[in-house]
C-alpha cells in the first residue's frame, strides 16, 4: 500500500460522508497490505484539516497543549484481575471548544487510512511496561457522521495479546497530538463488528460506515460484512441497544422501584411483552449492585438536604403530609387511632411520646436510648413502625443470613431500630454489651434493669441504663 494513497482531503471526506445513504451493503471493500505491519507513517504527510497537503498542524494562535490536557479516556485499568483486552475500539470524536483551543487535531484530518496507520505506529512504538509488545493483528477503520455531518473515527482493533490501552492512548496524545477514547462496551471482534456494521436504536442506517478500510497482519483481511451473524445480514434490521446503567435508573425512577424483587417483577412483565432487554440486564449483571448505584442516585438530593435539618424538623415536615392510612387501611388516621389505643391501655400517652421526641431532640448520648418490653402482641412494633416511615432507619440483617459485616449499611442513618433485639456477638461482645448498655432481665410483666459495676476501677459507680417502658398485653 503505497503512503500516499492513504491520503485523503476533507474535501473528500466530506462528499463521502455524504453520500453514505446511497451506498448499497454490498459496497463494503477491504484493503489488504502484504503479510506485514502497514507503513508506520512517519515519514508521510497527513491532509490538514483544510484539505491542503502537508501535516496538520496547531493554529498559531492557539496555546501550546500538555499530555495531561484531555488524557485519553477507557475502560478501568487498575485493580484485582484486569489484565487489559484483546479488542478495543479506539474513537478520535469531533473536538469540543476546549479542545479547539488546546490546538488538538481532529478527526477531520484524517482519512480511514492514515488514521489506521497511526494507530499501528502507536501499538508498535509504545513503551508498554511489558516485555512482550502486544501484537496487532487486524484492524478495520469506520468513518461516521455526527449528527451535524462532521466526521468522526473509529477504528476496531484486535491484538494477538491481551494488553492495557493507556501506553497506546498517552503516545498518541504525546505524539501526534490527538486524545481518543477507548470504549467500554467491545470486548470481541465480533462485538465489534455488529456495533459498527448494523444500525441500532441510536445509530441509523445514514450513520453505517459501508466501505471501511481494513486491514490484516495475514494478507487479505475479510470484509467485516461477511463476518455478521444471518440475523443481521438483512439491510432493514435494527438491533436492540444494551440497557445502559443510565437506562436502568430511569426505569427505577418511572416505576419507583423500592427493592430488588420489584424490579424482577418488571422485568418479568417486559419480557412476556417481547422486550427482553431488563431481563437481560439483570441476569447477566449484578441487580443488587445496580440497584445500590440507583437507589444512591435517586436518594442523594433528598438525603443532602435531610442533613441539613434536625430530627424534630423532619418530624414537623412530616406531620404537615397526607396522611397513608387512607390508601392503606381504608381509614383516615387509622394507626393514630391504634397507637393512642395501645399508649392508653398501657397508661403511656403522654409519657412514651415525651419520650421518643425528647431522644429525637438531644440526639445521641447515655440515657437517650429507648427499650420498649413486652410480650408478643403487645403493640411494641406498631408504636415505632410510623418512625420507620419518617426517618432512614438501620435495622440489623436476617442473622439467619450470617452476615459477615452486619454494621455495614449503618452509616447515614438517623435512627437506629432493633426490632425484636437479640444479642449478637458479631455486633459488640456480651462483656461490651452488659459495660456499655443495661443487662436486662424480664418476667414478662415487670421489668428490672442493672447497670454493670466496675469496683476499684472508677471512682463511682456506673450506671447506664435506657428509658424503660413496659407494655402488657
């Protein structure tokens, strides 16, 4: 392949560009060059960006720009088993304004060629850390319009080793003064091939490169066309796009999603409906990890601003909503009713009320605590279940789950509520306990609290005990 038959005008480039939607499949062409690397291209002139020969060059007025100025972007490069990829498309976008004014080179001054040719300089030329030089094998460029009709490149690459993208990134950021962008979302040649070769939800059939240059370490590299699955060999078909992260929250949002078996649910109704793309997600993926990222999400604005107000301000601001017992009882007021029952059988209304605001006002210190006793059935659930509506409650997990770090969604909350409480050595040990709270002992009618004794340790007696409140049946 000769060097300067990879030269290209943007002149040119445009008038492919735009001549895209009358291309036909089959005009999809592969250039071979021999059984070796293509011409490195440091010797040859790219096109500038007006078309004119020479290398593209910065703009006298335009500030001298620093490898650390738009970096290279990819997937995640360090941590516990990434060892890099095969495959990775590599995309020179248009440029942003800071990217004009940094004087960085735009796609526009390349053609398919030279822009393949640049890249397998940087594969070459890279000092990647490693003994072994990852070998590219194959690459095939695509050129494909933005929705204005500048151009931008994407060229897909596969290596006969599994490497990292960064050297590559930074020499080409270094060297020829361009910043691409390692996807994230190919990982094989024949992903690759459906992403850029079949029009999607997002990518019409005007955005489909037809005529991509290719080319082979082996000889003549097959036309990637050739290489798609029958079901997307007819030029009508449209694939259905991944569900996003993005995607997923919004579905979250629109069906206000509050655990992980409603959004099961809502994925089992989709897929009897024929779209299989949540159902999809979900499987293949990690629900409670994605849901933790939109529960987060959907949470943040309203959490950072509940920390600017107290307990007893989120009190009022909830006392002045709607009451819920109409949607969920049937009845106005209700659970009013029903505690203001329990509390005067218990002869409480009035005190235990006292006694929850006032631990709601001081907040967190010794005497603070609440211990409601009683038997079963009792009402000492229904009493505290409202507060669980109001304030972002702690509860502690199912200990029949065994939970290795039970504390660990405990930050962030505002009350701490353990409901039918057992002691638990993962959470604080029985020495620890019976020092730091009251050992409780009970009769089912009558309770006695004692506080521990240290003697000879402290100059007085300890004694630290919680507001007690007894409940009978």
């Amino acid at each position: 392949m000769e060097a300067a038959a990879a030269a290209a005008s943007a002149e040119e480039t445009k008038d492919e560009l735009s001549g895209q939607p009358e291309m036909q499949a089959a005009g999809a062409r592969a250039v071979a060059a021999p059984p070796s690397l293509p011409p490195s291209g440091a010797d040859q002139e790219e096109p500038s960006a007006e078309g004119g020969e020479g290398a593209a060059v910065r703009s006298q007025d335009a500030p001298a720009s620093s490898a650390e100025d738009f970096p290279p972007t990819g997937p995640p490069q360090v941590g516990c088993g990434v060892k890099g990829q095969y495959v990775y498309p590599i995309t020179l976008s248009r440029l942003t304004e800071k990217g004009r004014a940094l004087g960085l080179t735009g796609p526009e001054a390349f053609s398919r060629e030279s822009y393949g040719q640049m890249i397998s300089e940087a594969y070459e030329k890279a000092q990647h850390g490693t003994k072994k030089t990852p070998s590219l094998e194959e690459y095939a460029v695509f050129m494909e319009p933005h929705e204005d009709g500048s151009p931008h490149l994407a060229a897909l690459v596969r290596s006969l080793d599994r490497h990292k993208w960064r050297p590559i990134g930074e020499r080409l950021r270094r060297e020829k003064n361009v910043s691409v962008d390692f996807g994230t979302n190919i990982k094989s040649w024949a992903d690759g091939v459906i992403y850029f070769c079949v029009a999607s939800e997002r990518k019409t059939v005007v955005g489909i490169d037809h005529k991509p240059h290719q080319w082979s370490r082996h000889g003549p590299a097959t036309p990637v066309r050739e290489l798609l699955p029958d079901k997307f060999r007819n030029p009508g078909v449209v694939r259905k796009n991944r569900l996003t992260q993005m995607q997923f929250l919004q579905i979250c949002r629109e069906h206000q999603v509050h655990d992980e078996t409603e959004i099961w649910a809502i994925a089992c109704v989709q897929e009897d409906a024929g779209d299989k793309g949540l159902m999809t997600f979900l499987m293949e993926g990690d629900p409670e990890k994605s849901l933790g990222k939109a529960f987060k999400a959907m949470g943040a604005k309203e959490i950072a601003r509940r920390k600017r107000m107290s307990r007893v301000a989120i009190l009022e601001e909830a006392a002045t909503t709607a009451c819920v017992c109409d949607t969920h009882f049937g009845q106005h007021a209700y659970m009013y009713h029903r505690m203001k029952e329990i509390l005067q059988k218990n002869n409480l209304d009035g005190p235990f009320q006292a006694a929850v605001f006032d631990a709601l006002r001081r907040g967190r210190a010794k005497d603070r605590n609440i211990f409601t006793v009683g038997p079963s059935d009792s009402g000492k659930s229904t009493l505290v279940k409202g507060l669980g509506l109001i304030f972002r409650v702690y509860k502690p997990p199912d200990p029949a789950g065994k939970p290795t770090f039970p504390l660990s969604t405990l930050p962030g909350k505002e009350l701490i509520l353990l409901n039918e409480f057992k002691w638990d050595d993962r959470i604080i040990s029985w020495e620890g306990f019976k020092e730091r709270t009251s050992c409780v002992s009970c009769d089912g009618r009558q309770v006695v609290l004692h506080g521990n004794r240290r003697e000879g340790t402290r100059r007085e007696k300890m004694r630290r005990e919680c507001v007690k409140i007894h409940m009978f049946s």
